[in-house]
C-alpha cells in the first residue's frame, strides 16, 4: 500500500476510533463493482475489490467489538473473519442465523475469541453463545440485535455483509456509518448490494454526508454517516 493510501485508510477510521464508549456504533461495509455488485451470479465475491480494500476491511474488523454476518456469507465465503491484513486483535464473530441452518465453517474455529449465533431457533453449537431472540416474517429487528449485543459489551460492531443483512440493517435505520467501496469493475449481473424496501420520492431518499478515500488499486471509498437517520430510541 502506498503512503497515500493508508493515510486515507487511517483517516476513514477517525469517526470510528473517536465514538464514545456509551452508545452502540454500527457500521456497515460492501465492497461492489461499478454496477452496484456485490458478488457475481454464482456467488463469488472475492476479488472484487484490491489489496488496499482488503487492509481496509481488516483494520475495521481490529477496531469493533464484534464483527456480524448473515447466514448466506457464511455458506458462500465462509471467512474466517479474523485480523490478518494489519496487526491487531480480532473481534467477537456473530452470525445471523435465524433458522439454525449453520454448523460449521472457519468462524467456528475455537482460537479463544468469542463466537455467537443469533437465531429464533433452539440450535446450539458447542462452545458458541447462543442469542434467541424473536423473529418476524422470519426475520429479527436489528435494533434487537444491536441490544442484545450491546447489553453484553459488545458496542461497536462491524456489519460485514451480504447485501440482505446490511439493507435490513440500514432499512431498520441502524447503521451509523456506511463504508462503500467501489471497484472499478464492472460485472454486469450477480448479487445487488443495498436494496431497500422503502419506495420514496427522491427528496425523501437517505442522503448522507459522505466523504471520499482514494484507497489504491483504483477502490473508492465511501464513507456515508448515517448518523442522523440512527432510531437511538429503540437501543442505546
Ligand atoms: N462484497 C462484499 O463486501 C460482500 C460482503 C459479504 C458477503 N458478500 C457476498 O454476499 C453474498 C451473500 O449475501 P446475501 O445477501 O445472500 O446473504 P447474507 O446477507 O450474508 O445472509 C442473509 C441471511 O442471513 C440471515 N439474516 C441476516 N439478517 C437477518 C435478520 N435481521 N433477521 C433474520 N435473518 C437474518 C437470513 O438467513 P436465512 O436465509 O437462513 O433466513 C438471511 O437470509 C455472498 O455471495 C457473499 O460472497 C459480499
């Protein structure tokens, strides 16, 4: 990575370095080409963005508390969701799993860090905290989520994907920041990346403040706060 890259990777970090201890910081990532895509058709997601966003991604895994995936990433990637990139201490691994459909994968790998499922199901996993909370139309409020991880220490907390975990997440109005990183890449089909269920009129569209990072490998990041559109009422 360049100097000026990681002095753009460093100052993309400031906000959540500088978030105060008493209130839940969620931030949420995607990593997407020019059209929007965060995986081709079959799935297949690595690559899309270069080495610099890697590091990025990596740095915001060392500085949560606790890093959070949805059940498909787990059966299409399963990441190992650790720190290697940069030095630094991983962060709890949780995973959405609202069925109780996933029992293995390199999350579960047992190197001392926390690992937790969020589920409405009865399933456990050995040595992994299970977090049974309820579920609408199959599936849970993330201000529940946001909660139940708060309660536990669990403060600032990465939202790592796929597209259907972080748009519930930002549907919910529970992302403080957004970080999109785009690829200059063009993929022409596969998996869309936000998508919101809401059919506003474009003055009514979230408009974030954003500022921009040149990252290197031609990566663009993104960086949206949200923060005025965060509920605080429904978690801390
Ligand atoms: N480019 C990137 O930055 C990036 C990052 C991560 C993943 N990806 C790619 O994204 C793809 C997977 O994304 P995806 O949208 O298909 O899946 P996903 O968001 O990883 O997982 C969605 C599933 O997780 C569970 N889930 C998540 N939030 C929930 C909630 N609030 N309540 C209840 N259940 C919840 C549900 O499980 P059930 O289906 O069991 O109901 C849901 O269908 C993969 O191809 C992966 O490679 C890309």
């Amino acid at each position: 990575m360049t100097f000026a890259a990681a002095f753009e990777t460093k100052s993309a970090l400031i906000p959540l370095l500088a978030a105060p201890d008493d209130r839940s910081f969620v931030i949420g990532q995607l990593g997407q080409s020019l059209d929007g895509r965060i995986a081709n058709s079959r799935g297949e997601s690595l690559g899309i963005n270069g080495p610099a966003a890697l590091t990025h991604l990596h740095a915001l895994r060392a500085h949560v508390d606790a890093v959070v995936v949805g059940a498909g990433t787990i059966a299409a990637d399963n990441p190992r969701l650790t720190v290697r990139h940069i030095e630094g201490r991983h962060p709890a691994r949780v995973v959405i799993d609202p069925k109780g459909r996933i029992n293995d994968g390199h999350w579960l790998d047992d190197d001392g860090t926390p690992r937790l499922i969020i589920t409405s199901s009865d399933h456990s996993i050995a040595g992994v905290q299970r977090i049974k909370l309820p579920a609408v139309d199959g599936m849970i409020d993330p201000h529940l989520i946001c909660a139940a991880l708060f309660e536990r220490g669990y403060k600032k907390l990465l939202i790592e994907g796929g597209a259907r975990t972080i748009s519930h997440f930002l549907d919910h109005h529970c992302l403080t920041r957004l970080h999109i990183l785009f690829a200059p890449l063009i993929i022409g089909n596969g998996i869309q990346g936000v998508t919101l269920s809401n059919q506003l009129p474009l003055n009514l569209a979230m408009r974030p403040k954003v500022t921009t990072y040149h990252l290197g490998d031609g990566d663009i990041l993104f960086d949206c706060d949200l923060s005025h559109e965060v509920r605080h009422d429904q978690h801390k």
